[in-house]
C-alpha cells in the first residue's frame, strides 16, 4: 500500500504567483489533514476535508488561501499572490476515521 | 484552546540508556494522543496512539502512557540507539466542545540525540 503521496515535493514561486500543493491519500482513507510548518515553529493545523466537504478551516489564513477534496483526484492546497511569509513545509495527512492520521513527506515551499 | 507541552525541548543520551519524554496538555477533553518522529527534513511517522479510553499502547521498544485526567503522556524508550535520534512530537485531537475531532494539536516537540 502506498503511503500518503505529496507533490511537488519542493516548489518555489515568486512572490505574486500561485502555488498549488496536491495531496493524495492512503488507499481507503477519506479524511484529508493539511498542516503548515513555518521556520522554527511547531505545526498548526490548517484545514480538514472529507470528500467534497471542508469539515474544519479554523486554521487556515482568512485570505488568499484555499483547499478542495474532490470526488475524483488529490486534495489541493492553493495559495495566491503568495508572499514571503508563506514559505514553509506543507504536510498533508489523511485517516480512514477520527483515527491515527498518516502524514506525507510534504511540500517545501520557498517563495523568493 | 488546546495547548501541548513538551518537555524536555532537547535531550542527549549515550547509546543504550532509557529516556523518557514528556508532553502535557491544557483540555483534557481529548479524543486521541499520537506520538511522531520526524527527522531533519521529513514527514511525520506514526509512532503509537493512544485512544482516550486507553491508559498505554506499546510497539517493540517503544511505551506510551496517557493519563487523561491530569492532561499527561509519556513517551519511553528503551535502550536507545543512534538510530532513535529524531525529534519526537506528542499531538491531541479533539478538544472541550469541538466537532472536530480530526484536527490535531502539536507540542513543539523534543530533539533526541542518541550518540554511541
């Protein structure tokens, strides 16, 4: 069984640009994580998905950032007219339930 | 609002000594605890979890506790090896009135350094 696949692993933007992170879930697992670690800083929670529903965006930046769980594809994390202050690791996670979450190997963001 | 504490920030062992860490948490209406190690550079992996009904799960030489009522876990290692540096992080989900009970809080974790 694969593990929980992020891509691109490294990105890096310019400030302005967009950045689209994607995450694909274990097989089996309809509960997607995403969490951000900035530089020297522990991990805060963003947002939970299941499919097609965003169950919990209490962490997520009021402006510029978004998140999707299709039917069909990986959960996408967007960031617009990304700035300086986004760069950091991007983990997503996911879970068959309330349960043990997985993590991916994360996308590190670099915005110059 | 949830908060975990981890103590101690870093800590190091010569090869074969047992440790324990230390996590602490404010909301004891907790539904689950994780412990992680990730290493410079890399994802999270899922050490152990404990289910807010469970007292300790074990796997191999690794011991989690948890008790709920006074807000603490502990993490114990046995006969550390230099394989077990990482940093170790304790995370709660769950919290006093949440629905959502996916949503995990970390510590900031503990820098393990197990040397030979």
């Amino acid at each position: 069984n694969a593990g929980v696949m992020q891509n691109p692993r490294h990105l890096v933007r310019r400030r302005g640009q967009e950045a689209r992170l994607r995450c694909s879930p274990m097989k089996g697992h309809s509960h997607v994580y995403w969490y951000r670690q900035l530089p020297e800083e522990g991990l805060k929670f963003m947002v939970y998905l299941q499919k097609e529903n965003i169950i919990d965006e209490s962490g997520m930046p009021k402006e510029r950032f978004s998140a999707e769980f299709p039917k069909e594809g990986p959960s996408i994390l967007r960031i617009q007219q990304v700035v300086r202050g986004d760069s950091a690791a991007y983990f997503c996670a996911s879970s068959s339930t309330f349960n043990e979450q997985f993590f991916g190997p994360g996308t590190r963001l670099t915005v110059l | 609002k949830q908060e975990v504490t981890q103590i101690p920030a870093a800590l190091s062992v010569p090869e074969g000594e047992n440790l324990v860490l230390n996590c602490s948490f404010t909301d004891s209406a907790i539904y689950n605890l994780q412990w992680f190690r990730q290493d410079p550079g890399k994802g999270l992996t899922s050490l152990l979890l404990i289910q807010s009904s469970q007292r300790e799960q074990t796997s191999g030489r690794l011991n989690a506790s948890l008790d709920k009522s006074s807000g603490r876990s502990t993490l114990y290692i046995a006969a550390s090896q230099p394989g077990d540096s990482a940093t170790y992080l304790c995370a709660v989900s769950g919290s006093a009135g949440g629905t959502s009970y996916g949503k995990l809080t970390f510590g900031q974790g503990t820098i393990l350094t197990v040397h030979p």
